[in-house]
C-alpha cells in the first residue's frame, strides 16, 4: 500500500507535469502564437471527442459485478457532492444574478474533473482511476449541462431532455457501458484511434488554460473578496468534506480516491467556456480558473494523500 508521503509526491509530480503544459500555453498565448479563435476550437476538440474517447478507453475491460456496483458508487458519490455544493452556493453567494455571480457560483461547483482530474486518476490509480472517474463524469455531465447552463445562461435557458441526453460526455460513457456489459472489444482499427484522441485530453486543455491565464488579470481575482471563498469552498471544503463522508461511509478505498481527485480539482475549465458563450463575467471565470489551478499545486496533493 501506498504511504501517505508516496501519494503526496506522485500527486505532486503529476500537477507539476501538468503545470509544464499550462506553461507552455501562457507562453502561446503571451508571443501571440495563436489566436482565441484557435483556444476555442481546442476546447470544442476536447469537449466533444477527446473526452468520450477517455471515457469509452477506459471502459474497454472484461465485464465484472464488482466494477459496475463501483461505478454506481462513484457516480452516486459525485451526485451527493454536486448537490451539497449547489446548497452552499445558493446559501453563500446570495444576491442580485450578475455576471460575476453567476461565475462565482458555476465556478465553485464544478471542479475540472475531466480535464485535470482524469489523467491524475490514470497516474495514481492505473486504468481503474479512469473507470471510476467516468463514474464521476456521469453526474458531472447531468449537473454541467442542466444546473451549470441554466446558471450561466440566467433566466431565458430551458432545459430540455434531448440538451440533457446528446451531451458528449453522458454519450461516451453510455458507449462505454453498453461495451463494458457487453463485453465487447473494439477491434485495433477502432480502439487505436480512439486511444490517440483520448491522449488528447491531458495536453489540449492544458494548453488552453495557458492560453487563458496569459490574457488573465489575477489581481482582479485576488481584489475580489468572493474568490477567496470560493477557492476555500472548492479546493478544501467541499473535497475534505466528501472525503470524510465518504470514510465514514465505507466506499472502497480506489474509488474513495478517485473521486477525491476529481472533488479537489480547480475550477472547471468550462467556467471559461461557458461565460464566453453566455456573456457572463468571463474575465473573471479566467482569473478562477487560473488562480485555482495555481493554488491547486498545493492543495490536491494534501488532500489526496489524506485519502490513502
């Protein structure tokens, strides 16, 4: 078994390694060597394939009981946090819906799960980190496209079933459960592929939040009072809280670990997305993210120790 100090290190490692990506996205966005245009098509990229591919990827395993009770765990776990952070939000952030508070808000609720969570889960807990944490996507992407639009958008955004069902996200993982149950394996033509798209998930988001951070004002974020107590509430309260929860509670040890990760990670990269597409306050959710990130070097190795 891992000692707590083992785990704080390879946690360490990897947020470090993911540091070098941002870095060298802050250093495109800084020589202008691409345009916001090109930042937004990544995005798009990874939200609409890279990510199904991680998601089907990790589902191509021998069909087992056992596995499929853990992904119901997972993804049930992930639901009870996104509902406690939406209460602590409605309670904390109260007021007038503006720009600033809608992405305060959407920023603390939903952590970079897919983006910076998953391949922290394949780095620390093999191919079984992944598994789980699409366990975790499933409620992500049921909360980010129903509560998270509805959030950004304001008052005019309806929901509706097909908005809520063709999200790419919930159609990778229902591809991979069907195959999972199935025990089907993709042939080499098709598994090779979607394994080359899915490696894009790591770097490509990375890069674009390098992007962002460049163009970012972090000492706006850091004169905003609010942002504090959402970086609190993100990056401790809410993981240590769904930590202690879930000990008490006696979820297995691999997915107890596995949601942590994706629990403590910074603020979603799709605040930034989101606020762009809706006119919120995007330079903020820029600072956010960017901000949360930076501090999340800090703090998601901790705690993700803590949860060995």
């Amino acid at each position: 078994a891992k000692t707590m100090i083992d785990s704080f290190i390879i946690v360490f490692k990897q947020v470090f390694i993911l540091f070098f990506l941002i870095l060298i996205g802050f250093i495109c966005g800084k020589v202008g060597f691409f345009k916001e245009s090109a930042a937004k098509a990544m995005s798009d990229l990874v939200l609409y394939l890279a990510t199904p591919c991680v998601i089907i990827a990790a589902f191509q395993r021998e069909f087992d009981p056992a596995f499929l009770l853990n992904l119901g765990i997972a993804a049930l776990c992930a639901g009870l946090i996104y509902a406690v952070s939406i209460l602590l939000c409605k309670g904390i952030f109260r007021g007038e819906k503006n720009g600033e508070q809608r992405v305060l808000e959407f920023g603390t609720v939903f952590s970079n799960c897919g983006f910076m969570a998953l391949p922290l889960q394949v780095a620390v807990l093999g191919q079984d980190g992944a598994f789980y944490g699409a366990g975790f996507l499933v409620a992500f992407n049921i909360f980010f496209w129903t509560y998270g639009v509805k959030t950004m958008a304001g008052q005019g955004f309806k929901i509706t079933p097909k908005k809520l069902l063709l999200n790419p996200g919930l159609i990778g993982v229902a591809v991979g459960v069907l195959l999972f149950v199935c025990s089907i394996s993709l042939p080499e033509l098709l598994s090779a592929p979607i394994g080359y798209m899915g490696n894009l998930n790591t770097p490509l988001p990375m890069i674009v939040i390098g992007f962002y951070l460049a163009k970012a004002n972090l000492k706006r974020t850091f004169k905003c009072g609010k942002a504090y107590v959402s970086f609190l509430l993100r990056l401790v309260v809410i993981p240590l809280l769904a930590l202690l929860v879930m000990s008490l509670c006696g979820v297995p040890q691999t997915v107890k670990v596995a949601v942590v990760i994706a629990a403590s990670a910074p603020v979603a990269a799709g605040t930034t997305m989101f606020s762009a597409k809706y006119n919120a306050d995007t330079e903020l959710s820029v600072s956010l993210v960017s901000a949360s990130t930076l501090l999340s070097i800090i703090t998601m190795p901790v705690i993700v120790a803590l949860s060995f």
